[in-house]
C-alpha cells in the first residue's frame, strides 16, 4: 500500500468520526430500550406501571362507589328498604350495579385491549359464552354452601342468591378481564402466572372475597341472640327462627340467613379493592411479569 495513500487515510478517519458519533449516538439511545438491564428501560417501566396503579386505584373506588350507591339509591325508590330487613332485594340490586360498574370500567379502560378486530358474531359468542361461565359459577357456588352445610330444599332462593353475590365479586371480574378463557383463569391464579398488575389486583380481590365469606360465617353458631344469625344445622335454625319471631313478633322476623356471609364477602371484596392498589404500589418495584 502506497505510504502517501496511507496517511491520507487516517487523517480522514477524525472527521469522519466527528461527523458520524451523533448519528451513531442516536442509533445506540434508540437501540436502548430493547436492553432488559438497561436503567432507562426500568424507569420507563416504572412510570408505566404508576400510570396503571393509578387506573388501577381509581377503578377500583368507582366499584366501592357502586356498592355505597346500592345500599342508599333504592331507598329513596322502595319503601322500608334496608339491608337486614329487605337483603335479598339488596342482594339482586348489589350484584346489577357492580356488575355494571364492572363491564362499564373494563370498557372504557381497557386494559387486556386486543389491536385485532374482532366481529360482531365473535363478541356476541363471547358475550354468551360469558353469560353461561357466570350461571355455571352461581350453581358451582351453590352447590358448595349445600355441602358446607346449607339447607338443601329450604331456602333455596337465599342460597342461590348468595352464589349469585359471591359470584359477582369473583367471576365477573375474572370475565371482564381474561373473557370465558379457562386456561388464562388457571394462569393468573397459579404461583407466578400474572402478566400484569390488572392480574395482581384480580388475585387479590378474589382472595379476599372468599375470605370474607369464610369469616363472614363465624358468627353463626354463636349464641349472640341476633335476629340476622341463624346456625347452619337445619334443627338449631328452626328453633332460632321460632325464637326471634316469637319475641319480635312475624311481622319482625327478617330472613337471617345469609346475612352475615353476605355481608363478610362484601366486606371481604371492598378490602381487597382498598388493599391491592396499595399493595401493587409498596411491592412495585420488585414486581416483574412474563409474557405467556
């Protein structure tokens, strides 16, 4: 190689890095983000995940609301309405509202949103399939409080009622979520199957529902003398219902029965709305999800 031709090229080499390091620069910041370990990517993902918590929170006061909202808008409409006094009619109007709430909220959030089209045959399908998981979940649910103890023939309406309630705080919001998909319910409630905080929330939720409805029976067999407990065996319920009509007389004798596992799985959803927002935030930063 001629000497002369050599030297003239690493004198062109300079310039020709100076020129080239901010295009290259540029390159290297847009290539950035696709590195797991990189910082700008774990603040990117932290803001992303501040944004849904707040989604996440405000969501979730909205179905708190919905429920305060059944408790004081049927009485301006029915006539001696409470919850002791009337609960099964408070049941059915709980279960519309946050059900309402529910389809409303994950339609206008959207957090699962799909970037294909969908037809309208599809969403009808997937709206029945739907439809179908929520009655076979009232009858699953049903079937459960006859073997722990409920009345078999005996108010059935009332026990079916508390599956439709408990159903409510569970099922519909794993539909509004995952859709009638059976393997993504087996996901998101396995060790380690959440992709995303929305999953998070829905496990804790969920969770906690069932833990209020399980504490919401500890009162029954208890000798309080309370009009709304009443015991799970059939004899002792007879006798309790005899007592309190006795004492405050037939017209006074409200349905006891499932007042306090109604109320516990109500108590039991409103907390896990209040804690798994507050959860997902103190844990953000250790939590890392996998796509499936």
């Amino acid at each position: 190689m001629d000497p002369a031709l050599f030297r003239s090229s690493l004198s062109v080499w300079p310039s020709f890095l100076l020129v080239s390091a901010p295009v290259l620069f540029d390159y290297a910041s847009q290539r950035v983000p696709r590195c797991s370990h990189s910082p700008w990517i774990a603040s990117q993902e932290n803001t992303m995940k501040d944004t849904d918590i707040k989604r996440l929170l405000y969501t979730h006061l909205l179905c708190i609301f919905s429920i305060i909202l059944s408790i004081f808008i049927p009485s301006f409409f029915l006539e001696n309405f409470s919850i002791l006094e009337t609960h099964l009619t408070w049941l059915c109007i709980c279960s519309v509202f946050v059900t309402a709430v529910n389809l409303l909220l994950y339609l206008v959030v959207k957090p699962n949103a799909s970037s294909k089209r969908s037809s309208l045959s599809y969403k009808v399908t997937r709206f029945l399939k739907c439809c179908i998981y929520f009655l076979m979940s009232c009858f699953f649910f049903h079937v459960i409080f006859v073997l722990y103890g409920a009345p078999l023939i005996e108010l059935v309406l009332e026990t079916f009622l508390f599956a439709v309630i408990l159903s409510t705080f569970t099922t519909v919001p794993c539909l509004c979520l995952l859709g009638p998909n059976i393997k993504a319910w087996l996901r998101v409630f396995s060790r380690n199957g959440v992709t995303s905080i929305w999953e998070n929330s829905l496990q804790i939720t969920t969770i906690s529902s069932f833990i209020g409805t399980w504490l919401g029976a500890f009162p029954i067999p208890l000798d309080w003398e309370r009009p709304w407990q009443m015991a799970i065996e059939r004899k002792y319920k007879m006798c309790r219902s005899l007592y309190v009509c006795t004492r405050h007389g037939a017209s006074h004798c409200p349905q006891v029965w499932p007042i306090s596992c109604t109320l516990g799985a109500t108590f039991g959803y409103v907390a896990g709305l209040v804690i798994s927002p507050l959860w997902i935030y103190w844990n953000r930063k250790q939590l890392t999800y996998k796509n499936h």
